[in-house]
C-alpha cells in the first residue's frame, strides 16, 4: 500500500468515525477527557472572573457617586449652618423671637 492510499483510508477513517472510535480513543482517551475538563475549568473560571471583574467595577462606581452626594450633602450643611443663613431663614419664615447674639461668646474659667 503506498503513501496515497494509506492517506485516503485515513481521511476516510476519520470522517466515517472509525478512527476516533478503535484508535484515538484507545491510545488517547484519558488524555482527550483531561483536556476537556480543563476546557471546561478553564471557562467557568473566566466567565466568574468576568462577573467578579464587572461586580468591582460597578461598586466602584456606587462609591464614587456615593462621595460626591457626601461631599454635596456636607457643603450644603455647611451653607445651612452659618449664622448669616440662619438669620436670613428666620427672617423669611417671619420668626423674630429670635435673635442674634450681640457679644461675642465668652469663656467660662472654671
């Protein structure tokens, strides 16, 4: 049998199954499903990964939004607190029973 037809029989083999079935399989079977366990390893751990990657990202971008609302919200208090606001908000709501200090605070010396 030359070379040619050896060729030929084996695609022929191949596409049938039979080669896969009596010698592949025979000769190399352990290693074929070794393979395909770590195939398949191989994909779940990138695809957790993945998810892992994308779950970061996204809380990170929460706490990002989350400092600039405290940042906001820590400006505004500090508007609302002066005195001159709060003396300009009484005056708006028509509240005069309150007023400001005319000295200054003074230390008490125990």
């Amino acid at each position: 049998m030359d070379k040619k037809t050896h060729r030929i029989n084996v695609i022929r083999r191949l596409f049938s199954g039979d080669l896969l079935v009596n010698e592949m399989l025979n000769k190399h079977g352990r290693y074929l499903i070794c393979l395909v366990v770590f195939a398949l390893l191989y994909i779940a751990f990138h695809y957790n990964m993945a998810q892992t990657v994308k779950q970061t990202r996204q809380l990170e971008r929460e706490v990002k939004n989350l400092q600039a609302e405290y940042a906001t919200k820590a400006s505004e208090l500090m508007r609302l607190s002066k005195q001159s606001e709060i003396i300009r908000m009484l005056n708006a709501r028509n509240i005069t029973t309150v007023s400001a200090p005319k000295a200054p605070p003074k230390r008490i010396k125990q």
